[in-house]
C-alpha cells in the first residue's frame, strides 16, 4: 500500500487487510477500528495515513481538512459498537 510505512502495513495485516481493495471496501475509519480490535495501538496519523491512501491526499492535508469529519466518524462507530464491514480473515 503505497504511502504507509511498514508498521503501517503490518497493523493493517494484523486485523486482516492486505490490500487496498480490502482497505477501499471498509473504509479508513472502520479499519482504523478494526486496526484497534486486533490490539494494535494506532496513532491517528495511522487514521489520516489510512484515508491518504484511498482519496490521494498527503496525510498533514488529510489530517487538515478532513479531521473534524473523520473524528466524528470514528466517534460514532465505537460508540455504535458498529460491527465492521466484511471479513478478510
């Protein structure tokens, strides 16, 4: 996945996404929370690093323009205790 570094990468295999398809079919927020249930612990520049990767946007713009809606999000699907879209495992 071009554009994470290999921490990155490994968190993201470790909750069972290999691949940008996968990434593009769950969204970087529900990833991000699938990312925490597997144990890892991301930072959210993991989330805007996430959603760098699907709209091509660097991260810092990322984490600029589009926290405040990403936040919200990731706010309302943990709280939801939302189960996460599809199964790669």
């Amino acid at each position: 996945m071009t554009g994470l570094g290999p921490k990155s990468r490994e968190m993201l295999r470790s909750a069972g996404i290999c691949s940008v398809t996968q990434l593009r079919e769950i969204g970087s927020v529900a990833a991000y929370v699938r990312v925490k249930q597997a144990g890892c612990k991301p930072s959210l520049n993991f989330l805007w690093g996430l959603e760098s990767v699907l709209c091509g946007e660097h991260w810092r713009d990322v984490a600029r323009h589009h926290r405040a809606s990403l936040l919200l999000a990731l706010e309302q699907q943990e709280s939801n205790g939302q189960t996460l879209k599809g199964d790669f495992s």
